[in-house]
C-alpha cells in the first residue's frame, strides 16, 4: 500500500461504495469512482486557494463523505492536512488560523482563507499529518503522522486480517482520530465498502449495514451486549451485529474477560488489539492466532524490548508518528528518545508463547505508603471474579495506606452488597497485602460506561475515578 497511488487505487472502482448516515439517520451512497471524482474537486478548490505542497489545512468537521474528501483532496495536492478533534475550541477565526499556520480552514460546511503572506512551506517528504491523541490523562497532545508509517500499518494490517473487495467496514469513532483514518485508506486501496455513522446511530447500522469488521473501544462492545441481550427477540449476536461480521477489533483500553466470553459464546470473534498512535500497532490477536486476554502476538518481535520493570519500548523502521508537535522538548522527551526509541509507559509480560499481556500503564500505577507500588489493573483481575461483582475499579486510599476500590454490583441490593464484601474479604485472605482492598464505594452504575469518567479517547479517568472514591468516603465499607 502507497499513499502515493491510493488515488489511482479506487479511481476506477465503480462498485465499491462509501456510505454516509447523518445525525438524522439520512443515508447517502457514492461509488469509490465518485469519490475520487469529489476529491478531485476539492483538490481543485484547494488550488484555487493557493494551497501549495507543504502546506498545512485545517479541518475540523463531522464524520462523513465530505470530511473523506477533504482528506483525500489534501492527499493529492501533497499539503497536510492537520485533523481537529469534533470539540476543539477555535474561537476568532482569524486569530485560530494565524496561530497554527494554516493555509486554509474547513470548519463544517464553511471554508475559511489562510494566513496573508505567509512564507513558502517546508515541504517534509514523510509527513503526511498532524492529529492529536489523549492518553490516559485526557490531555491532547499533538503527532505528527508518518507516511511511512501510515503504509506500513496498513500493509500489515490487510495481511493479517485478508482485508478485500469482499468486506465492509463500519467506522462509528471521529476521523478526526486516525485509527479511523487508518481504516478508510485501508478500504480505498483494497476496494471494500466503507460505511460512516455517528456512535447515536451505530446499532442500526449495524443491522441495515451487515458490516464484515468492526473497530471500536471495550465501551462499544458492553453497550452492544447489553443492547443484543434486551432487543435481541431471540436473534444471536452475530445476526444483531448484521449477520456477515468476519471480526470485530477492540483496543484503546482493557476490556473484561466476561465480555470476551459472552462474544465467543455468541459466535463472534472479538479480537483484542494494542497499539499507540506514537509507534503504530504493537501486538494483535487475529482470526488464526487468538488468546483471550492477551493483546495478541507482537507484530514486529525484533522490535519490542522491556525495560526491568515490564515497561515496553518500541524501535521500528517505520513507526507511525514522527514524534510530537507543540508540546515541550521535555514532554516529548519522556515518549520519544533521541535514539528512536518510542517509550510506551505500559506494563505488559510475553508468555512462552509469545503472546502479550497488558499489566497497566506507568502513570496509573499506585505508590502505597509503603513504598510499594502496584498496577491497579493487576489488583482488579483477583477480584473480577468475585461473585456478584459486574465491574471493580481499584484507587488509592486518600491517605496512601491500602487500596480502596469502587464497585458496581450486579444487582444493588443490601444483601447483594453484603455477600460482595464477604466474596473481596476472601481474596484479600489469599493474596500478598499490598494487593488487598482496604474499603469499598458502590456504585449502581459502571463508571466505566459514564462519560464523566471518561478520556477524550473513550478510555478511563482514573484519575476521576479517584476523586470519586474521595468524596465518597463517608460512604465506603471497611473490608
């Protein structure tokens, strides 16, 4: 795959389609060969803006056909094009557009000049765009995409899953993220169907749609269950999902075993996955090699070396972001090393198999007063399977001794709540002290489905998870 020569790629296709569905639940459908003819016109109009090779447009826009267009219009004229997240505050116009250098802004529908004067661009032959990613903190840290890396992914990616004109693919996430990006590049070059729409209006589009693969977030994948399981009128979850689902890919955060279990025992194959926007895709379960609750097998092997501690480091050829832009030299520091090296800040061990499993992320790790420190997402695995628990999240006491953590009953009753106390006071007898739960916050809701305890990139707040714990103090029970 060459982004190259994406464009003579599907130019001629006239059987595959992109699908749009809007907010409204509006259908529209274009061939990929009048897609290319759109992008082509808005190639136009950016020339007819004096955008140059090098430049930098700036979108920010809904998922849709145009969005697409826009992407791919940029593509051809050899500018960047630098992808706003839905929110991203851009108040005065003219002052946003002076501040980030653009050439051009798309806002929506509306198409605003750039910058008067401005000096011939740089033209940097690797740099295909300028995203930005949230991490577990939820704050959004600008990447620069690499071409290079763009490709490689995506050359990886049709292999592993044998991606063709037979498939279609549903993406639900902002494009704005560039997974998203990933995956329309993807169906372009290998003449699969793509299908667009907003998350409000992903479950009938699933059914209307018959997607062959989906990409999405633990978060998706528990409303779906729930939603197949109440709705469902007797169909399985494969026919829920529309009834040609090859395979479905979750990453972005850990997702509970129990789900894995209720997909396998539906007849889907929930795949889990593990990348970073910084170093591209790491490790993947596929259709032929799966281990449930493990990330998968590395992809580059050679690639990947862990630090004493477990942490991953990743050193490859061609890694996806060329490193991070607007942010400090020091911030950058703590990800990119000057050696090539991608720092991960996840904790992760290979079984004898070579297949990977996440621990937990170094900045969610708890130091105990002890000294100790312990990887929250460790803890929670002993306690998952304490009977009546539907979800556990693990947080540090206010003062630093011990462990506490806020659960989410499977039925929210007194002597539910009793027997949830009785089942975490057994495992604490059976594991080493500093994995114990000291005290306990009940929610009747998963945290993990709130949007208030969630990132920007739909993974979870601990941080806010935390604050939550705190102001419930009064609340807990003493284990």
């Amino acid at each position: 795959m060459e982004l190259a020569h994406l464009t003579e790629r599907y130019r001629g296709n006239h059987e595959a389609v992109v699908v749009e569905i809007d907010g409204a639940g509006q259908r529209r459908e274009i061939s990929h060969a009048e897609l290319a003819a759109l992008s082509a016109a808005r190639a136009g109009e950016l020339r007819a803006a004096g955008v140059r090779a090098g430049d930098v447009v700036g979108l920010r826009a809904v998922n849709g056909i145009d969005w697409v267009a826009w992407d791919l219009g940029v593509l051809e004229v050899g500018a960047v094009l630098q992808a706003y997240p839905d929110d991203f505050e851009v108040g005065d116009v003219a002052k946003f557009v002076a501040e980030h250098g653009l050439a051009l802004l798309i806002l929506g529908d509306q198409v605003h000049p750039g910058t008067p004067g401005r000096p011939e661009p740089v033209v940097t032959p690797d740099l295909h765009s300028l995203v930005y990613s949230s991490g577990t903190s939820g704050v959004l840290k600008g990447v620069r995409i690499s071409r290079k890396g763009t490709e490689y992914v995506i050359r990886r990616f049709i292999d592993a899953f044998r991606i063709n004109g037979d498939d279609r693919h549903l993406i639900f996430l902002p494009l704005s993220n560039f997974q998203q990006r990933l995956s329309v590049y993807c169906c372009l070059w290998t003449g699969a169907d793509l299908v667009l729409t907003p998350y409000q209006r992903v479950f009938t589009a699933l059914r209307d749609e018959s997607p062959t693969f989906l990409i999405g977030p633990p978060i998706f994948y528990d409303a779906a269950l729930q939603l197949a399981t109440k709705t469902g009128k007797g169909a399985t979850l494969g026919e829920f999902f529309g009834g040609r689902l090859r395979f479905a890919i979750t990453g972005m955060a850990p997702i509970r075993r129990e789900t894995l279990e209720a997909y396998a025992t539906g007849g889907v194959r929930l795949l889990e996955a593990y990348g970073m926007t910084e170093s591209g895709m790491i490790g993947w379960n596929t259709l032929e090699h799966n281990r449930p609750g493990s990330v998968g097998r590395l992809i580059d092997p050679e690639a990947v070396t862990f630090l004493d501690d477990g942490e991953l480091l990743i050193h490859r050829p061609a890694p996806l972001s060329l490193g991070y832009f607007g942010v400090s030299a020091e911030v950058a520091a703590e990800t990119f090393r000057p050696d090539g090296v991608i720092v991960t800040g996840d904790y992760g061990r290979l079984d004898q198999d070579g297949y990977l499993t996440l621990v937990g992320r170094k900045k969610d790790v708890i130091a105990l007063s002890s000294g100790r420190k312990v990887h929250p997402g460790e803890v929670e695995s002993n306690f998952a399977g304490v009977p009546g628990i539907a979800d556990v999240i693990v947080v540090p006491q206010p003062n630093g001794h011990g462990l506490g953590a806020v659960v989410t009953p499977a039925d929210d009753g007194d002597e539910q709540r009793a027997a949830v106390l009785e089942g975490i006071r057994k495992v604490n007898e059976r594991v080493d002290g500093h994995f114990q739960i000291a005290s306990v916050v009940f929610s009747a809701e998963p945290l993990r489905g709130n949007p208030a305890f969630l990132t920007a990139n739909l993974k979870l707040s601990r941080s806010a998870v935390a604050a939550y714990f705190a102001e419930r103090r009064e609340q807990d029970s003493a284990i």
